[in-house]
C-alpha cells in the first residue's frame, strides 16, 4: 500500500552503542574551589590549582622529584620501623596492625624518608615527612630517623634540610613519642656549634611535637603558602582563650608578619629558593 504523504514517519533515534568512559585516576578534584583537573596538568604544575591556587599536599616522593636533582637522591636508614612499646589499642585495632596496614598502603616504612642527595649541585642531607602515614606523626622511628640525619649531616659536614608535615606526637607511643622532641633538638643542636646550616621547611599541616621541636629551630624557617603552622589547632585554642581568632592566624602568612619563620616561597620557585640561601649560609 502506498504510504500517504501526510502520514507522520517515525524518526530514529541514532544510539552510540560505545559506553562513554572517563578513565578512572585521570582526574584530581579541587578541595577548595571544586574545578575538576586533569592529573596530568597538575602534575605539571607541581599539585597546585591553576585555578585557585591551592596547594595539594604531595607525597614524599614527589617532595624529593621536585626538590633534588635528577637521580641524586640516595636514601638511608630506611630499615628503622615503629615498635609498639605501649601494646596500644584503639577500636579493636592494635597499634602494631594499624602500622602494617598503612606501610602496605603508602609503600613507607615510616612518616619520612631520609637520605642525601643535590639542590641544583649543592649536596645536602634531607628528610622529607609523608602526611599519608598516620598523619606524619613523629614516633621513636621518625625522632630516630631524624636524629640519624642530623648525625650523617655533621659528618658530611653539609646542610640539613627537614621539609615537615605533620599532625605532631604520635599518641600510639605515648611519652615514648615525646621524648623524641628533645632528642631530635639535641641533634640540631650538634649541628648549630659546629656551624653546620639546618634549614626547616614547613608545609601544610606542621603542628602539635614537630613544631615545638626541630620544625622551629631552623637557621633559616620557610614555609609554603597557607600552609598552616601551629601547636594545638585554631579550634582548640578558641575554646580555651574563648575569643575569635584574628583572620588568618597560623597560616604561614600571619607567622610570616609576626616573625615567626623568615620566608615564604611558592612550590615553583622553592628549589631555586633553597640553593639560593643554601649557596649564602655555606
């Protein structure tokens, strides 16, 4: 039958039969504004937004890549792990297993990594702090592997440099951890008599025990932008002094105009920054 020409033909619909998929780990959201990134292009800029510029907190590893000169980078003491001195328990979990657990989560041993390696030519000794294991708090193996860097420093007779991110003591330990404060200052202090420079880089976070131990006791303290720097957390203070807390306060900024630290450097500019003062303290 011949088809009348005012009869409605059905349109089709053409259908992509290929599930449209955005590859998993390609793309990095933005804690403080929301942009969706490309991991490839925040890579490239060095973790910090091109849009807002905020700084995403980096790895130990990635601290090392962009702070050392290719393939200079030698790690020591890496064998020194946490012992569990207390037998602490939290929520049915043993502080033993909760170490494990997260060593098979980062691949670290513990919350930094130390080792020698070059700053645009100039030798240094380094520990880099990792925020992702256990919140980077200092336990007997970190106040170890510090003290261990300080010593090898003395040495060498070249800088130290700590970059330190941390929530501060590790509880787990208890006055275990603590005494790791006055360890790790006894250290510096070696280093400071034979004029041997120190240098403290602080990132967001560095609070709690770091702060009031080797994080402030720098030659030279710098820090990144907004990073925030403190002992007890801005909420706790508030409470206890029940007043507001001025704008800013403990973010670098505001340390940097009460003197608290003496410079701040964004991330690209950091390695320059170093060997610069590097170069005048030597």
């Amino acid at each position: 039958m011949e088809k009348k020409w005012y009869e409605r033909t059905k349109n089709k619909v053409m259908q992509d039969t290929k599930p449209n998929k955005i590859p998993k780990g390609k793309w990095e959201k933005c804690p403080n504004c929301g942009e969706t990134l490309y991991k490839e292009d925040l890579e490239n800029n060095l973790y910090v937004c091109p849009k807002c510029n905020h700084y995403f907190r980096l790895t130990a590893q990635q601290r090392i890549e962009q702070l050392t000169d290719k393939g200079s980078f030698r790690v020591f003491a890496d064998s020194i792990m946490s012992s569990d001195p207390l037998k602490f328990v939290s929520l049915g979990q043993s502080y033993g297993d909760k170490v494990k657990a997260t060593m098979k989560k980062t691949g670290l041993n513990e919350a930094v990594i130390v080792g020698t390696g070059k700053i645009n030519g100039i030798k240094t000794v380094l520990a880099v702090m990792d925020f992702r294991f256990l919140g980077g708090s200092m336990g007997t193996a970190v106040g170890e592997k510090i003290t261990i860097a300080a010593e090898k420093a003395l040495s060498l007779k070249v800088p130290l440099i700590i970059v330190s991110t941390s929530g501060g003591a590790r509880m787990h330990e208890g006055i275990f951890s603590l005494m790791q404060m006055a360890k790790t200052s006894a250290a510096l202090e070696r280093l400071h008599k034979k004029k041997i420079p120190f240098i403290s880089l602080m990132t967001d976070p560095t609070t709690g025990g770091v702060t009031a131990s080797y994080a402030m006791l720098g030659d030279v303290n710098i820090a990144e932008p907004q990073a925030l720097i403190g002992f007890a957390g801005p909420r706790v203070i508030e409470q206890t002094i029940k007043e507001k807390l001025p704008e800013g306060f403990q973010r670098s900024e505001f340390l940097l105009m009460h003197g608290f630290i003496d410079a701040i450097f964004e991330r690209k500019d950091m390695k320059n920054g170093l060997t610069t003062i590097l170069s005048y303290l030597s």
